[in-house]
C-alpha cells in the first residue's frame, strides 16, 4: 500500500510527441518542350536578328518571302534601334510591318529609333504615305518632305561650313600654320561618311576599336582623308568649348 502511494505522487510520464514528417514541396512542371518547327523557327528567328543588326537586307528579303509571318514590329525595332535605315523603310513600304504596336513598355519603333537617320525614314514614309498607318499612334511627330530633309542638310553644311571659316580666321591669327592647311584641304575633299560599328558587345575605346571597324578594307588614301575627317571634328569640338579670343 505504501508503494502504491509513493508511486502515485511520482510524476506521471508524458507520451513523446509525434514529429510531423516534412510536407514535400509541389513538383516543379517540366518545361514543356518545343517542337521541331517551332525550335528550327526560333533559330530563325535568332539569324534574323543578326541580319537585321548587321544590315543586311538582300539576305533578308528571300526570308520575307518565305516566311512573312517571322517579321512584325519585333524586327521593325531591331532595326530602329540599331540604325538601319534601309531595313526600316523596307519593312514599313514593303512588309507593311505596323509601327503602331508597343514593343517594349509601351514605346513604339520610332522611339527606338538610335539615329536621326533613321527617325527621318519613319517622318519620310508617313509624309509620303499619310493613310498606310496611324502615324500619330506611331508616336511619328510629322511627316518630313524630301524639301525639308535637304534643307536641314544644307543647314547643316552652312553651319559646319561657318565653323571652319571661323576656325581658320584663328588659325592664321595664330599663325598655326598646319590647321590653316587642313582646313584648306577639307574644303576642296568630299565629306567621307564614317561608318559606326554595327556590332558592339562591350564598352570600346573611342578611336581605336570604332577606327579600325570603320577603316577595315579602305585605301590609304581614304583613310587619310578620314583621318583628316575626325582632326577637322576634333578642331570644331575645342573651338566650340574654348572662348572667343
């Protein structure tokens, strides 16, 4: 009886708790994966972009032709955004892609637009041809005539023409005798279009990497005249930032 009791006012044991098992994350569904028409339409679609930024058009059209349904505003952009300006009005006049639809966060192709060159395409296009889109929805200011464009060209060449006669007024002040022959030289030379490289894949020196692009497979006569070019951009440069003596 006495065990008993003593037993009693021992504490009784607790059964251990159950540890619930870990629930299992859900499965991930698998990737569902491409068909062979649609893998073998993304990869052309990848060389389409490459063409696209390279310029290469007469590559393309054959594309176009037998697959029309691969270029919407997707390539319109690409080619904005890199400057080619020959791809752009193609596939506004030709492909009739719509510059209307947004592309990325709501911008149209003529926002993307890298160059005035190409922004002029797209004012170029809508002037000529009021009723193929809706311009305005295209976020295209206005259109621009072929009279216009030659005008702000001529503006353009009166301006710099201004400039290097200013420069030369202080080159024979100065009596600097090599930029006074330059500037002589540029005026009796045809301006020389230098090409910007049209494929870039990380930060570049100004003048060494775009040089050599820009001077591949030319003579040493045009790259000297090109040289001369960029000494004549450098000049007008300092005497736009170095006050009037």
């Amino acid at each position: 009886m006495d065990e008993e009791y003593i037993q009693s006012l021992q504490p009784k044991r607790q059964p251990p708790k159950a540890t619930p098992a870990p629930t299992p994350a859900p499965a991930q569904p698998a990737a569902p994966r491409l068909s062979p028409e649609e893998e073998a339409r993304q990869a052309r679609l990848k060389r389409i972009d490459e063409m696209i930024r390279k310029g290469k058009l007469e590559t393309l059209k054959p594309l176009v032709e037998k697959y029309p349904s691969d270029f919407d505003v997707t390539q319109l952009a690409a080619a904005a955004s890199t400057g080619q300006e020959d791809i752009v009005r193609y596939l506004l006049l030709d492909v009739k892609v719509d510059p209307t639809v947004a592309v990325d966060n709501g911008k149209r192709a003529y926002d993307l637009s890298s160059t005035k060159g190409v922004r002029n395409v797209f004012r170029r296009v809508a002037h000529d041809n009021p009723d193929l889109f809706d311009w305005t929805a295209a976020k295209v200011p206005s259109g621009l005539s072929e009279e216009a464009e030659a005008a702000q060209e001529k503006k353009k060449t009166d301006r710099r023409k201004g400039l290097r006669e200013k420069m030369k007024e202080r080159a024979a002040a100065r009596g600097d005798s090599e930029q006074l022959e330059m500037e002589q030289e540029l005026d009796t030379k045809p301006s020389v279009h230098i090409p910007a490289p049209t494929n870039r894949t990380g930060p570049q020196r100004l003048g060494v990497a775009a040089g050599v692009a820009g001077l591949a497979g030319m003579s040493q006569e045009m790259r000297q005249q090109i040289e001369r070019e960029r000494r004549a951009r450098a000049a007008e440069a300092r005497f736009k930032t170095t006050p009037a003596e």
